[in-house]
C-alpha cells in the first residue's frame, strides 16, 4: 500500500482524506480507481470538505464508481458544496439545470476541481544561524536518558483505539470510573457508521437499566434494531430515526448471514479490534456529559464498518458463463468506438485475439468468452482491413436490445433509488436504495440487470482501465453486483406496496 494512504487510513483530517481522493480519482502514485475515491472523498464530506462534496456530486453524476447513483444523490452533494461556495459545484448546478442528460466527460467536470501532482518533497529550511562562541550549544540526550517525547521500549505507547469521536457539544468516556454512579438509570445505544460524525449517529433510549447485563447481540436485537419498538424512537426532534434504524438492521442481518463483513467497534474503546457481539454491554459502557451541563447519561456507543464480501467461486463461475459475452461484446464496443485507443494497451489482448496468439494459459475466461461471443454471431474475427473485432450486425442488434433494456429498468426503477419508509417516501436525499427488492418482486433477474447497468452506465470505470483483462480474470470485475446484492435491503411486504402505490398515484 502507498505510504501516503498507509498513513491516512486512520486519518480523521478532511483535508488529508480529500488529497487521498484526489490521488485514486487522477491515479497520482496509485492505481486510479473511482470507487477508492469515492471512498475517500465519503469520508472527508463528514466533516462538510467542499471539495469532497463536488467530487462525490461528479462521480455520482457520470456513474463512475456505482450504476446505481441517482440524480436524487448528485443534487444532495452539488447542494451542501454550493452551500459552502464551491465555485465548481456552483457551475455544475447551472449545468445540470440546463441539460443535465448533455454532461461532459468526468474528467471535464473534474477540471472545475483543483488536481494533484506526485508529492513534492518539502522545501528546505533555511539553515539556523550558528550559536554564539559565548552560548555552547545544548548537549544531545544520552540514552540512557530518553527524551520525554519518545516512549522507551519498555514503556511503549498505549493503544489509542481505533475510534475517537465526540460530539461537539458533548464528551464521551470510555468506562469511566463513576460509571457504578449510573446504575438505576436508563441508559443509550448509539450507532454510527464508520467514520461518520456522531451527529448522524442512531440511538435508542433502554429505559431498563439493569439490561447492561445482557450481551451486544442481545440488546441490538431486543432493542435498538428491533422495528417493534418503532414507537419508542424520539421521532418528534429525530425524524430520521426509524429511517436510519432499518438501515441498520439491514447492515446487521446481511452480516449475520454472512453476505458482507460487519465487524463491531466501541467508540472511544482502547483497542483497534472490534467487539465480540458475546461481549456483556456491562463490559464497554461509556458516559456522555454534555458541555452546558444540562445532560448526563452512559450509553453504548458501537461504530459499525462494513466492507464486502468476495463471491464464491462456484458462483462467480456462473456469473462469466452467464454474462461474460455480453461483456466482451461492450468492451469491443467500446474501443471500436475510441480510435485514439487502438494502440493502447488496453487492446492489445483482443489484437492478440484476432492474431490468434492469445495464451489460454494466461486468460482462458476471456479466451472462452470471446470463442462465446463468436459463437452466438455477435462478433467476428475474420480477416479484415482494420485488423481488429468486428461487431456483427447481430452483434449491433443484441446491444440495441440491451439498451431499450437498461433504458426500461432505469426509467421503471429510478424512483425507488432514494426513499424513506416510515411514512413511505420517494425522492428523499440520502434515502434507502429499494430497487433490487421492488425488482425482486416484480420478478426481474436482478443479477442480469446490475450487470446491464454496470455495462451501460460504468464504461470507463470497466473498460478503461488498463488491467481490466486481469480483472475479469479475478473477478474484479463483478464487484458490482457483489456489494449490491450484500446491502439489499429486506423490507416488509405492506412497505413495498406502499412505495408501489405512491410511485402509481405519482405517475
């Protein structure tokens, strides 16, 4: 890993994790990578980095690091840059309001942005002046006698944790020694995400005190995620609550079935490991004082951090069987269509292909796919003047057909992109992603349909990078349908035809 993102990867300076974006958005000393960016720039916009919020706006406007961005999302990110004058995010609202279908290109719109270049090495200081004959310069610690600053090696520094937020009217300690003080009290769970501000955080008041004898797993499910208890959220100052609530219990089910990773934090905690859900609450309570004094309680404060899991090879298999033609058949579509790019090595292994010199040995599942492709009509190899893949007119027919299909969904399921549920809302910024369960339940092949949009809407996220024939290899390249089906959301069916019913009476 770079030794600049090494060094940042626990940063909580927007300023430093926006550099980092830059460098994955422009591939500056990494690979670039639009999704890693995303990423990044996700986390500087915490703490409202303007920069970072017109990024986000951009990537999501062309699509590059996710299908399924939504015009609901850009306008959520375009606005709080444009609120805090961001000239570029500015420029970007007038553009979208007088055509917003007629964009340019990513890297047009990134130009409203300040670049990076390499990290240049810092300027020399100029040299101190030279001390008086009369003033003998300061001795040099021994060491025997270490400096105050460094820890020796047999006292090494503690262990910070891996989570150290607060609020910014309050403070939060991790069990503090009045904590017994408490006992009879009723006491908060606190969820955030990741490295999100607390503001954005969940809670749930436990008015029964002597829970803190149960485990984690046990009071998130009796309690904080427990829709039940719906009722007892403070909706009336938080109306987000019951919003942000399934947005949890989502995360946590998906990660007790084990489709994605979601590992437990303490905020505050000692310790860079995640809790054991077995863990006893008594075990990792912590008190909130706010500044004005007016409030004083414990709580639980958990930080969730999900990341993806990989695919299964048996299915990953299956998926290439199913869609591997179609992808060649994009991607030949797509460096037919660049000429500037013939050259590129980026063709290079489909020339090889023509030539019949591609090594089976090093690529066989883009060997087989293209043999496929060949096979169904949609290309060609034979001998022509421009030595390269020909698109048959079949082949032409098919991605016309794949379009008017991607077209449908997106114009069918657009709607559903952002939502809130409690009552059932479209178009909310910052919403719930609904679309794979409404189009489970309309009976769409939700697996063919984010490849189509990954395809149509991701061209150069996929196709233009230079390793994209070791990423289809890998797998790599079906990360999209990985981190959509694990945070799937699993609504009730009486809030699916509530969200049904409005988009009709919408229409």
């Amino acid at each position: 890993m770079h030794e600049r993102v090494q060094s940042a990867r626990f940063s909580r300076d927007p300023e430093e994790l926006y550099q980092i974006g830059l460098m994955f958005r422009d591939g500056i000393e990494v690979k670039q990578d639009y999704k890693e960016a995303n990423n990044w720039f996700r986390r500087a916009s915490y703490s409202d980095h303007p920069g970072a919020l017109f990024n986000l706006a951009v990537i999501s406007a062309k699509k590059l690091a996710s299908s399924f961005s939504s015009q609901y999302e850009v306008d959520n990110w375009l606005n709080k840059s444009a609120g805090l004058n961001h000239e570029g995010a500015k420029k970007l609202k007038e553009m979208i309001a007088a055509d917003k279908d007629k964009l340019p290109d990513a890297e047009v719109l990134f130009s409203f942005e300040k670049k990076i270049t390499a990290e240049e090495p810092a300027a020399e200081e100029p040299a101190a002046e030279e001390p008086a004959a009369e003033e003998p310069a300061a001795e040099e610690p021994t060491a025997e006698e270490p400096t105050a600053e460094e820890p020796t090696a047999e006292e090494p520094a503690a262990d910070v944790g891996k989570f150290n937020k607060d609020l910014s009217y309050a403070t939060t300690e991790y069990q503090p020694s009045d904590l017994a003080d408490y006992k009879n009290e009723p006491w908060d769970i606190r969820i955030s995400i990741d490295n999100a501000p607390l503001d954005d955080a969940f809670y749930f008041t436990v008015k029964d005190s002597g829970a803190t004898s149960q485990t984690i797993k046990e009071v998130l499910e009796k309690y904080a995620l427990n829709i039940s208890l719906r009722e007892e959220l403070d909706v009336e100052e938080f109306p987000k609550l019951p919003h942000v609530q399934q947005e949890l219990l989502g995360y946590y089910e998906s990660g007790k079935a084990d489709r994605l990773n979601l590992n437990i934090y303490v905020n505050k905690r000692p310790s860079s490991e995640p809790v054991s859900p077995e863990d006893k609450v008594s075990d990792h309570l912590s008190t909130c004082i706010f500044n004005d004094g007016t409030y004083d309680y414990r709580l639980l404060d958990l930080i969730f951090v999900l990341d993806s899991k990989p695919l299964a090879s048996e299915r990953l298999k299956n998926f290439r069987d199913e869609y591997g033609a179609i992808y060649m058949l994009f991607l030949i579509d797509y460096f037919n269509s660049q000429p500037s790019k013939q050259n590129d090595s980026n063709n290079e292994l489909l020339q090889e292909f023509v030539n019949g010199s591609l090594s089976k040995k090093s690529y066989p599942i883009i060997q087989e796919s293209l043999n496929k492709a060949v096979k169904l009509g949609w290309i060609s190899v034979e001998k022509n003047p421009t030595e390269e893949i020909i698109i048959t007119a079949d082949g032409h027919d098919q991605i016309k057909l794949l379009l008017e299909e991607v077209s449908g969904l997106t114009q069918e399921y657009e709607p559903y992109q952002s939502v809130s549920i409690n009552p059932p809302t479209l178009g909310v910024p910052d919403g719930i992603d609904v679309r794979l369960q409404i189009m489970r339940f309309s009976s769409v092949d939700v697996n063919r349909a984010i490849f189509l949009f990954a395809y149509v809407y991701d061209k150069q996220a996929l196709f233009g990078d230079s390793q994209w024939a070791d990423g289809f290899e890998t797998g790599d390249t079906f990360s999209a349908i990985i981190d959509a089906l694990q945070y799937e959301t699993k609504f009730s069916q009486s809030i699916l035809d509530g969200l049904i019913q409005l988009k009709k009476s919408q229409q």
